[in-house]
C-alpha cells in the first residue's frame, strides 16, 4: 500500500532523537534499527569508516494516522554535508515502479536529480530529486521485478 512519509536526517544523534520520538509518542519501531555496518561491499564504494560503523542507516518509527516518521544519521565521512534545510526530505513509497518513475521524472522536472532512480541493497527501487522549488523527495518502491 503507497505511503507518505517524513525522512529526518542528523548528524550523529538520530537514535537519541527517535528514543524521544518514541517515549513522546507511546509506540514502537517498525524494524529493528538499520546500521552502516549493515551496508555489505558494493564495488567502487568505499567501505564506511569505523567510526561510523553504528550510527544509524536507517530507523522508522509509527507516530500517528498511520503516518510514519523516519531517519538516518548522515556522517561527514559519506560525503554528505547535514545543513538546516537538507535534513528532511518526504518520503514517498508509490506501489509501483511505473508510477515511482511517473512521480520522480514530474517532480524532478526542473529541479536536480540527487540520485537516480536504481535497485537497491534493501530491495526497493530508491531514488531522490529536488524539485525545482528546494524541496526534497525521497522515493522507496518495493514493488518485486517482474518476471
């Protein structure tokens, strides 16, 4: 079922924040929390630096309605630059990669790609854009390949 999220990005204290989200809002992870050391080797993509192994990759949290606030620690060493203004992003989760290209290539007409639609590690087909305005989309479809 397609969903709209929140994505919160901090630097270095996502799982302080979320244990605060967490006791404001009464309710539990919807995963277990996703760690850089949970990344395996891609070629070409230096491996995240020790320091960082722990950090938060990914956590979601339910808050309320069934909406779902989510985040990540983005550490310097990735190469990602946390400011006010690039630490949230909506995120949106379409049922099918049809209407997840279909909403990316609208949404990032004018704007800039940040990162192309593509399979990912976690099996979903992820991309993110800016979209002419400065806002920030994320993109997760976990619709299966076909065949």
């Amino acid at each position: 079922m397609a969903r709209t999220s929140i994505y919160l990005n901090f630097p270095h204290h996502t799982e302080e924040a979320f244990a605060f989200y967490k006791e404001v809002f009464g309710t539990e992870y919807s995963d277990e929390i996703a760690r850089f050391r949970d990344i395996p080797p891609q070629d070409g993509v230096a491996p995240v630096e020790e320091a960082d192994l722990d950090l938060v990759m990914h956590v979601s949290l339910p808050i309320l309605g069934g909406f779902h606030l989510m985040g990540s620690d983005a550490p310097e060493s990735l190469g990602v630059p946390l400011f006010l203004g690039n630490n949230l992003h909506i995120n949106l989760e379409p049922d099918t990669r049809s209407e997840t290209d279909r909403l990316f290539n609208a949404l990032s007409e004018g704007g800039i790609v940040d990162m192309p639609l593509q399979d990912m590690f976690w099996g979903a087909y992820y991309g993110s854009c800016r979209d002419r305005f400065g806002i920030q989309w994320m993109f997760n479809c976990t619709e299966p390949l076909p065949g």
